[in-house]
C-alpha cells in the first residue's frame, strides 16, 4: 500500500491515532489541484482499510499554513 501511496502525488501521510478507536488520516499535497486528482485513487486505497473504519472517512481540504520539518 505504500508503493500506492506514494504514486498519489502527496507529499507525507500521517495516521494519527486520537484514541477511542478514533483516527485521523492527514495527506499533505502541493495543491489542491494534485489532492482533487488523486481523490479516485486515494478512494479506492481507503476501500482496502474499510475493515478498519466504523464509517467512511470524510474527506475535505484544509490550507496548511505553517508545516515545519526538521
């Protein structure tokens, strides 16, 4: 999965666990336009992780101002 992952054209994905059986899964691009390209491809590769969800993840695009890597 992560050969597929990384196809995407995203930059990091990050899982963090929030406790409570409850996730977040953040996938950082270069802009928007390459997020909305990959959306078919990022659906089917969520497909696989279903056994894992209680729902279907919500997916919406956020601005990351301040990403600091060091």
């Amino acid at each position: 999965m992560e050969a597929d992952l990384g196809q995407m054209g995203m930059k990091q994905f990050i899982i963090v666990d929030k406790g409570d059986d409850s996730s977040s899964l953040i996938a950082l691009y270069d802009t928007a336009q390459d997020q909305e390209a990959a959306g078919s491809k990022a659906a089917e590769l969520l497909g696989r992780l279903a056994v894992f969800m209680a729902a279907p993840p919500e997916r919406k695009q956020d601005e990351v101002p301040i990403n600091f890597i060091f």
